[in-house]
C-alpha cells in the first residue's frame, strides 16, 4: 500500500497530538512498514481511508489502535547490563542509605513499554532477599501504549522475549512455564510491581516522589520543546535527593534546568538543589 503525502500528514498529526512524539519526514516509512497489515488486517484498503476516517473522528478505537501500532516498544530484560550494574553497585546502596529509617524505595521505570525494565528491577531486589528484608519496594511502570501495558500487567512473555536478556537461572528462578504461552513472572516479583496507562506530557503518576527514576531512550523521540516539558513533569516526580537515569545518547542539559549531571556516574541526573543537599550534610 502507497502512502500519500497527505496520508501521511494526517496520520503524523494525530499520533503528535496523542502522544507528544514527533514523526518526522524522515520517519514517515514506519506508517507503511507498520500499518499496512495494520489495515489489511481490518479491511482497509488505502491510507487515504485509514486517513480520513481518523480525520473525522469517527471511530475512536481504531485511532488507539492507530497510535498503539505506531509506537516504539523496543525493550528487553537487563537491556544495558552495566546500566544494571550501575543501579545494583552504587545507586541502591546510597538511596538505601538515606532510607534507612522509612525502609521504603520508589522507582519508576517510565516509558517501561511491555515491562522487561521493571521485572529486571524486581529480580534485583528479589536475588539479595535477605538485604531488603523489611524494606518496602514499589517499582511503578508506565507506558502510553494500551496494549505495552496490559502486556507488562499481565507479566507473560514469549520464549523469543524471555530469550532476549534473561539468564537461564533466572528464568527458571522468577518465571513459571505456561504451556503453549510461554512464561509467567512469579508472585515474588510480580508483587513489587505495577504498572499505568501514562503519557511522559501529563503529571507523573501518583503516590509520592520516586528516589530513582528511569526514562531510558525516550526523549530521543520528541522536540526539545516537548523534552523541555518531559524533564519538568519528571522533576516534580522525583525526591530532592533522588536520581534520574537516561539512556546513553541522552542528556538532560539542553533541555532543562532542573536537573545536573551526576559526576561520578555517567547517564545519572540529579535535582539542581541536590548540590546543596549533599553540601549540607
């Protein structure tokens, strides 16, 4: 199927709106390469169709869904190990520190897409039992994608997913076979975590500041007008003393002033007044 350049347009227009991402020129093959089964699949014949009946407005679940197949949901469990090694070695330890009489940690895992993130973080704190015993873990992942979340919630993933990033032994430890299914994410992890439908545009999820927040390969996909409003919605989420963790071709520099550069961890971003926090003590 041939996208038209006004297709194209209408198409890139409703998904900006929706999501605060920007698909580009440059970027307009993802609306061929992934909606045409999109449409064939629901008897679609041209672009120009799925174009006009988003225009109207007339059937909202097929714009979702338009939306929904359009997003990136790239993920894997322990994407990055030494982004893993980094939160397990020095992060945990100085949060825990500076927790010790609450025994409470919050993480948001956001733009979490299926959730392979936020598992990895629970195995974490799952393999070191008896470090966190009597602490209260909450991991918080969220996504705008409907079907990315209902996934993560339902924490089954597929022998190519499980296949992708999890060691055996820890397969066989935190996840339970389903037959003809694949794998189901046990008890023990699935208990410190939850997961929200949320765009990064909105206000952050309720429940209280988060000591550690990951946002790892997703302002990539916007302005830096909208990375701008990310970065300030992501700095009313986070405690004065909290950490925010980036993706390695990311930087919180020129888009907000909130947030400094950690100097001893790469990636890592602190509050600005986290300086005199750490100062004062």
């Amino acid at each position: 199927m041939e996208v038209s350049p006004r297709a194209a347009m209408v198409i890139a227009r409703l998904f900006e709106q929706a999501t605060g991402q920007t698909l580009s020129q440059d970027r307009f093959w993802r609306i061929g390469t992934t909606l045409t089964p999109f449409c064939k699949a629901r008897g679609i014949d041209s672009f120009d169709q799925l174009a006009m009946t988003l225009e109207r407005g007339a059937n909202p679940e097929l714009s979702l869904d338009t939306i929904d197949a359009l997003l990136n949901n790239e993920t894997s469990f322990y994407r990055d190990p030494g982004v893993f090694g980094l939160i397990g070695d020095e992060l945990l330890p100085r949060i825990a520190a500076n927790r010790q009489r609450e025994k409470r940690i919050r993480i948001w895992s956001a733009a979490c897409s299926t959730g392979q993130e936020a598992y990895s973080l629970a195995m974490m704190f799952a393999e070191q039992g008896e470090r966190w015993a009597g602490w209260k873990i909450e991991i918080i992942g969220s996504d705008i994608s409907r079907s990315a979340v209902a996934q993560a919630r339902g924490g089954l993933y597929t022998q190519f997913e499980v296949q992708r990033g999890l060691p055996i032994r820890q397969l066989l430890a935190w996840f339970d076979h389903v037959v003809d299914s694949g794998w189901r994410a046990k008890p023990q992890i699935a208990a410190m975590v939850s997961f929200t439908r949320h765009n990064l545009l909105g206000p952050p999820p309720a429940g209280g500041r988060f000591d550690l927040i990951l946002c790892r390969n997703a302002l990539l996909y916007f302005s830096p007008e909208r990375r701008h409003q990310m970065l300030e919605g992501l700095a009313l989420a986070i405690a004065p003393d909290g950490a925010l963790l980036l993706g390695a071709g990311e930087t919180a520099r020129d888009c907000s002033s909130r947030f400094a550069s950690d100097p001893d961890m790469p990636m890592v971003y602190r509050p600005a007044a986290y300086g005199s926090l750490t100062n004062a003590a």
